[in-house]
C-alpha cells in the first residue's frame, strides 16, 4: 500500500531500511484498535450479503508474485463466491486509490489460495459507519496490480530509487519527508 502512496516508500522501507515509526501516528494507532476489535467480537455474519462463513485476519501469500498479505474478513458467500472486507479508519468520502488497489491485490492472493477470482470487495469506513461500501474489480485493475508489483520487485532487486509520488500535497504527511529528495 505504501508504493500507492508513493513508489519511494518502498526504496527508504526495504533498501535503506528506515523504519517509519508508525506507532507513533495516532491515526494508525486507532485504525489498529479497530482492527484488533472487530477480530476479537463474536462471529457475526452479514446475511444481507449472503455471507454463509466467514474468517478473519487471514494471511495468504503467493510465492510465483511474491507478495503477501493479511485480509481483515474473508467471506464465503452462498451463492459459492469468496469476497472481502477490509476496514479503514477514515471516513466513507475519504475514497483514496491505494485502498482500491489494496483490494486488487488481496483479490489476487484469494485467486491464488482459492482459485477463485472475486469480482467485487467491500470497506467498512469505521469512522463513518459499519455498512460494508461494494467496490468492483475490472481486469484492467488486475492488470495494472501485476504491473505495480513488477514495478516493486524491480526496485527491491536493483536498489533502484524511483520518481516521487506526483502528489505533493502527500510528501507534507510523509514519514520520509526530511531525507527525502524533492
């Protein structure tokens, strides 16, 4: 999710080995409160979405990408289907394209362990409310997610140091701001 919010992250994170010390951000404190509560409650299923099983905070991986991740609830729908949840702590219009991208990714790591490919994920906006908001996932999607990951593993392999995000506005709350070459 970091290359999303900009390629560096990776080269500062994995090359240089700096850690960003997210604990010390409240935002990221909070969301990791949530995410350890709602693992804790009681299994609920959402019937409205024909949710038949579910599980939660899956881990899968896919060693032919090289990629991994941890999915907050996976589901198992009735009418065979697998879909997903993941909880942001923001609010419902705080829509940002790494989230969607970090829902193509976990659809690739279902495809592979499930050999089933979601069509559609879902985000609990958990500073908005706890309805599940439906995103749909196009094949064009996929195909740019393989292209990011290429784009990862080129610069964890050859130490590259990539352009900066094309978002300035990002580089005022980023962790790597003070060493980070403009």
């Amino acid at each position: 999710m970091e290359y999303w919010y900009c390629p560096r992250f990776i080269y500062f994170m994995e090359i240089l080995k700096i850690r960003q010390y997210e604990e010390k951000r409240l935002k990221v404190n909070l969301g990791r409160e949530i995410h350890d509560k709602k693992a804790s409650q009681p299994e609920y299923l959402r019937k409205k979405l024909g949710v038949i099983k579910q599980e939660k905070s899956v881990y899968l991986s896919d060693s032919d990408q090289g990629i991994c991740g941890i999915i907050d609830e996976l589901l198992f729908l009735e009418d065979g289907s697998i879909t997903f949840i993941d909880f942001k702590f923001a609010e419902q219009g705080d829509k940002y394209k790494t989230q969607f991208y970090q829902g193509v990714f976990y659809s690739l790591l279902i495809a592979k362990n499930y050999s089933f490919k979601p069509e559609k994920f879902y985000i609990v906006y958990t500073r908005s409310s706890t309805e599940p908001i439906e995103f749909c996932i196009k094949s064009k999607d996929v195909d740019k997610m393989l292209v990011t990951i290429q784009e990862v593993h080129y610069i964890l392999k050859n130490g590259f140091y990539p352009k900066a995000t094309n978002y300035k506005v990002r580089c005022n709350d980023c962790t790597y701001g003070n060493i980070c070459s403009k």
